[in-house]
C-alpha cells in the first residue's frame, strides 16, 4: 500500500540526507576508490640482502590496502657515517605503491616489517637489518615528528633518489622538485647500480 503522495514531505523517514554525512560518505568511498600513490625506500646491509629486499616487497604486497605498483633496480651503497670496510654494503631499492592506508597504518606495517626482518633463525647470520622508509605520501606534507613527510633526507640521498629516478623518471620530491634535478645535485657517487641482481614485482 502506497501512502498518499501529499504526504511524502512530512513523513520522517524521507527526510534529506544531511549534506554533511553525504560530504563524509563520498570522502569514504574517494578514499577507497582513489588510492593514493606512496613511494617507500628500502635498504639491507645484513644476512642475504636481496633476500631480504624481496621479502619486504612481498609482505607489502600482502599488505590489506596496499599494492606494489612498480620496483626498481638494486643499487649497493656504502654505508654512512661508520669506518670504510667496518660494516657490508648496503642494497637499496624504492618501491612504488598504491594504498588505501593513511599515512600513520602506513607507517607501522612499515615498522612491521622491519621487525619480521631483524633476526633469522641462523644464527650464523646474526641480526640483520632492513629499513622501511616512507619516502613521500601523494602530495603530502607534514611535520609531525611521528613521520615527517615527504622523508626530511631524502633530497640529499643519492641511495634514495637514484632507484627512485630509475622507476619514475618524471617523479617530484613534494617540497623540493623533480627527482631528475635532485639527483643531478648529490650526483650518483657512492651508489652503483647491480644490473645483476633484480627485484621481482608481486605477481
């Protein structure tokens, strides 16, 4: 049974939404349909670095919300700050990601997997290390000291810019300007591509 037509505007259950629950539905669904673009750097100096670097592509992969777009080239750095030869090298690479995960979820399954990668049951191989940087997070910019964005070194770091110019040529630093003129600044001294090693994409 139908009610009147005449009625309709007073019955309660049709009132118009509020424009403010609609504003904060359409901004839910952005988020989900719209994931943003978010580039991470990743470094081993321990136990089976590629190893390890794959590893981390792949768990960020498995990642709800996160989807590994593109991975570049493996790069070997010399580390800094300590005694030449006192420590191995490192393997760095960037990854591409697209996420539905705002910065700060981004940010502890960065520290998630760094801890997954710490130790190894082998003791042989002692602790290793991963790091798992957030590099930029679209376009944001941010001071909090939790995760300062876009990452406060990564314009002077050639391990960083390096990988990442290779994967996106075009890519910008958000504050600083294209990547291909950062790089053209620190120069690629101290990082060597190792055209023999590669990262696989999650299939």
């Amino acid at each position: 049974m139908t009610r009147p037509s005449t009625q309709g505007h007073t019955d309660p259950t049709v009132q118009p939404v509020p424009a403010s629950v609609v504003e904060q539905v359409d901004a839910a669904d952005t988020t989900l349909h719209n994931p943003k673009r978010a580039v991470v750097s990743l470094g081993a100096n321990l136990g089976n670095r590629l190893e390890t670097l794959q590893g981390a592509v792949d768990a960020l992969e498995d990642t709800p919300g996160i989807r590994v777009k593109a991975v570049s080239p493996v790069y070997e750095t010399e580390p800094w700050g300590v005694e030449p030869g006192s420590q191995p090298s490192y393997f760095n690479a960037v990854v591409v990601l697209k996420t539905t995960l705002p910065p700060s979820s981004l940010l502890e399954r960065a520290h998630a997997v760094e801890e997954a990668f710490h130790r190894v049951r082998d003791e042989r191989w002692g602790p290793r290390t991963l790091d798992v940087d957030i590099v930029a997070y679209a376009d944001l910019r941010s001071d909090d000291p939790q995760l300062t964005l876009p990452h406060p070194r990564a314009h002077e770091r050639a391990f960083v810019l390096a990988p990442w110019h290779d994967v996106d040529p075009e890519a910008e630093l958000p504050g600083r300007g294209p990547v291909a003129e950062l790089l053209h600044a620190v120069t690629r001294e101290g990082v060597t591509p190792r055209a023999d090693l590669e990262l696989r994409l999650p299939e």
